[in-house]
C-alpha cells in the first residue's frame, strides 16, 4: 500500500505562482514513477507531468512545458510541483499518483491521493 497526501493548492491570480507538494509514505519502493495530473470541472482527467525516481527523469504535457518544473526530494519521499505563470485554463483539481513507471496515461499509475485545489483568477 502506498498514501500519496498533496498541498499546496489554492487560489492565485493569473501571472502568479503555486508550489504543490505530493508527500508519500508506504510501500513506495515498488514504485519508481510519480506523477502529476489535473481534472477541471467537467473535463477528463489530464497528464501534467511526471518523475522517474531512480534516475530524475522528467516529463511534461506540452501546455505546462517551460511554465512547471517537476522535482523530487529524496530525504522527504516528496514530489513536487512548481507552477509559474499560471494561466486560468490550469484550474482543477490537482491529483499525485505512483506508478511503476512514467506514463502520461493515468490508467498506468496505482495509486492517488485525494487531491488538491488549484484555482487561478483573471
């Protein structure tokens, strides 16, 4: 079993920045991948970015590229997320997910904590 606990939401204007956290605990040696996704209000579920443990390797959706950095901290078993120039569209709930490897499918990851609020006004 593996808990994944997110922090960090909240509610910024557009322009500004937001750093979420993903912090885990469990059996997290069984999974060497953790990623970030995103669901607005009535959307699908969306890829946004995603680490591999063992080697730092890091991914990201094209519509977050070069705006959030993705990051791990090894001693906290944390991953997390640094949002800068937030843009209304990035609105959701933020959700962290392990997985056995990085996968912009969100079917590829087996467990996920409850999730956080990201709120950017215009």
């Amino acid at each position: 079993q593996v808990q994944l606990v997110e922090s960090g939401g909240g509610l910024v204007q557009a322009g500004g920045s937001l750093r979420l956290s993903c912090a885990a605990s469990g059996r997290t040696f069984r999974y060497d991948a953790m990623g970030w996704f995103r669901q607005a209000s009535g959307k699908k579920r969306q890829f946004v970015a995603a680490i591999r443990w063992s080697t730092g390797s890091t991914y990201y959706a094209d519509s977050v590229k070069g705006r959030f950095t993705i990051s791990r901290d090894n001693a906290k078993n944390a991953v997390n997320l640094q949002m800068n120039s937030l843009k209304p569209e990035d609105t959701a709930v933020y959700y962290c997910a392990a997985g056995r490897r990085p996968d912009s499918d969100h079917n590829g990851y087996n467990y996920w904590g409850r999730g956080t609020q990201v709120t950017v006004s215009s």
